[in-house]
C-alpha cells in the first residue's frame, strides 16, 4: 500500500510557478526525496491553468507521512508557500495493488 497525495498551489501572476522553482533551486525538493518512505515527489502545471502547480507526492505509508509532516521541512514549506501567497487543494489517494486496468494501458 503507498499513499499519494496531489497538492494544487494556485497563486497569481505565476507565484505557484516561483514556488515550485524555489522548492527545485533550494534543494528542498531533493532533501523531502531523501526522507524516509518518500516515493515520489514532482511538480507539473496543467496546461489549462497556468497558474496552477500540482504536487504528486507519494509515500510508502502514514508512519512515512506523519514523519515528514513533524520535521524541520515543512517550516521551509510554510514559509514559502507564505512568501508567495499561495492557496492549495488537496486529493489523497490509497493505492489498492489491483491491477483491472491492464487491458487499456498500452506499455
């Protein structure tokens, strides 16, 4: 079981698009990579709001999660996200291991 949460920072005046560059440039993207449990961790804007920013943050599970939420990092997330203003939404997702969709993916 992994747990993936998708993260929208919408700002304005490409404020969501700063913060994710901060988060590359200061290496505080890599350093949330590096913790323990953290599958993924990457940023995408979707084409038809650019001044969106989507997370993809996926963990290996809760005890993963509830670490990251109780360190250090997520003080440099806050601030952050204060400095540029940003306003979020969030989708959580559990990954159930069942495979029905093989049919219509084409590897």
């Amino acid at each position: 079981m992994s747990i993936t949460v998708n993260l929208y920072y919408k700002g304005e005046n490409g404020a969501a698009r700063k913060f994710a560059e901060e988060m590359e440039s200061s290496g505080t993207a890599e350093a949330i990579r590096a913790e323990p449990g953290n599958l993924r961790y990457e940023y995408f804007i979707p084409m038809q709001d650019p001044e969106t920013v989507l997370l993809i943050d996926s963990w290996a599970d809760q005890a993963s999660i509830d670490l990251h939420h109780a360190s250090p990092m997520m003080e440099t997330i806050a601030r952050l996200r204060e400095k540029y203003d940003l306003h979020m939404k969030v989708e959580r997702f559990i990954r159930d291991d069942v495979q029905t969709d093989d049919a219509f993916i084409r590897k």
